[in-house]
C-alpha cells in the first residue's frame, strides 16, 4: 500500500518563491496561499488561489523541485488546475455516442462504426430466416445486418413506444392491429410481434406497430349507423278528441 511522502521542509516553506513563479505567469490574478501537495521526495506543488475572472474554485499550481545539495530551491511548472469546488466542463463525450433519434437531418450522414455490436456479417447465419434465405454464401446479399441482441433491443424498444401495447391509443382501442386487414406483418423473426401500417386514416400509418397495438380506424370495425339528428319519438295524445266529443254532446 502506497503513501503519499511528508514534503519536504525546505520545499514546503518555499511559498514566496512559488508566488513569484506564479505572479511572473499570471501577475495579479495570484491568491492566497491554499495548500502544499508532496509529488515525490525531491519536489513539492504550492496552490494558490486564482484571482480569474470566471475561474471561481481553480488554482495556481507551482511546482518547485530540489535539485541538490547547496543549490537553490527551482521552479519546474506553474499550471492553472481546477480545485474541488472548481466548476469545470461535463467529461467530452464523441459526437457518434451523443446523436440521439430524431436528431438526422436532410443532407446529414452519419456513418456507422466497422465494429458497431449492433450488426453482424451478412454470410453468418443470424438465425433470421429472412436474412438466411439469402445469405448461403458470403458475400451474397447485404454485407451487414442486425444481431440478435440488436433485433431484441429494437423490439423491446417499440413495444415500449408509442405504437406499443401500453400506449393511450393502444388500450383505447376496440380491437388489436393484429386482427385488423391494414396490418402487414415484417418478414423474418420479428413477424410474430410487428407489423406496419397501412391505413392512410390511422395515426399510426407507415409506422411498425405492436401486434397488440390498435386504434379507431381498425378494418373489421362496426357501429350502428343513425341519423345525426335528434328525432324526437311520435306520441299520439287522443286527450283533445275526448274534449271535443263532450263539447259536441
């Protein structure tokens, strides 16, 4: 187990020597005294707060260093580092990992990784029958498509969306698109749980939609068609034919 080395006297108590390092760098945006940190036996760093505009929480780093027996205390590097409190920029994070959907524009490309994990060579069976049945060579058909943990990523994917099973439309709905002659069913291993619509009247259509996912515009729906005006009933008062018979008498 490692431990971090005491500093030495002479290096620690060399504090003017170090502001005079930093002041030469940063003239009068050099602090107050803050700490000493030990690098190794022979070197230690003095931090001093930074008098900087927008630099709240960051310090002068000065590292001073011993170069021997009868020599005089030497500056190695002064650095502005950001303290513990120091607010700082969010970790850089590639363009590629920070494309989210929806974010591909006209005329934008985006290509995809040789080793994206989302995509397999095409003369590997898949065990997609759809992709097999015309993969029995290599390099017949496509050269890549989607794994298994992809295709299963994207299917957990859409049954959560808003063509899935749970959304408002969905359990709104009197019957599944699965039933419905507009659904039509994707090809491979999929085939069993999506489909695409083709109504152009629902709001779903063009769309891949849960086998369980269902709206107003469904094909096998009926309803009892009336008139869209209220017709009062026909009510037949024979009351006035007693009146007038006992007028008459």
């Amino acid at each position: 187990m490692s431990t971090t080395p005491e500093p030495d006297a002479a290096l620690a108590g060399a504090v003017e020597r170090a502001r005079a390092a930093a002041r030469v760098e940063a003239g009068d945006e050099v602090g107050a005294h803050v700490g000493v940190r030990p690098e190794n036996d022979a070197a230690v760093t003095h931090l001093f707060d930074a008098d900087k505009p927008g630099y709240r929480g960051w310090h002068w780093a000065v590292t001073v260093a011993d170069a021997g027996p009868g020599t005089e205390v030497t500056v190695s590097e002064v650095v502005l580092v950001p303290g513990p409190d120091a607010l700082v920029a969010p970790a850089w994070v590639p363009w590629q990992q920070r494309v989210q959907a929806g974010d591909l524009g006209v005329g934008d490309l985006l290509p995809t990784a040789p080793d994206d994990p989302r995509l397999v060579p095409a003369y590997l069976q898949s065990d997609d029958e759809a992709v097999e049945e015309v993969a029995h060579e290599a390099g017949l058909g496509r050269v890549r498509v989607m794994s298994r943990p992809a295709r299963l990523e994207a299917a957990t994917r859409w049954q959560g969306g808003e063509y899935g099973p749970r959304s408002d439309m969905a359990r709104s709905a009197p019957e599944h698109c699965g039933t419905c002659g507009f659904y039509l069913p994707v090809a491979g291993a999929l085939r069993a749980a999506f489909g695409v619509c083709g109504n152009e009247i629902a709001p779903a259509d063009g769309h891949v939609v849960h086998v369980q996912y269902g709206c107003g515009a469904h094909s096998e729906l009926r309803i009892e068609q009336g008139s869209p005006v209220l017709v009062a009933d026909l009510i037949y008062d024979d009351s006035l034919l007693d009146v007038e018979r006992a007028s008459a008498e």
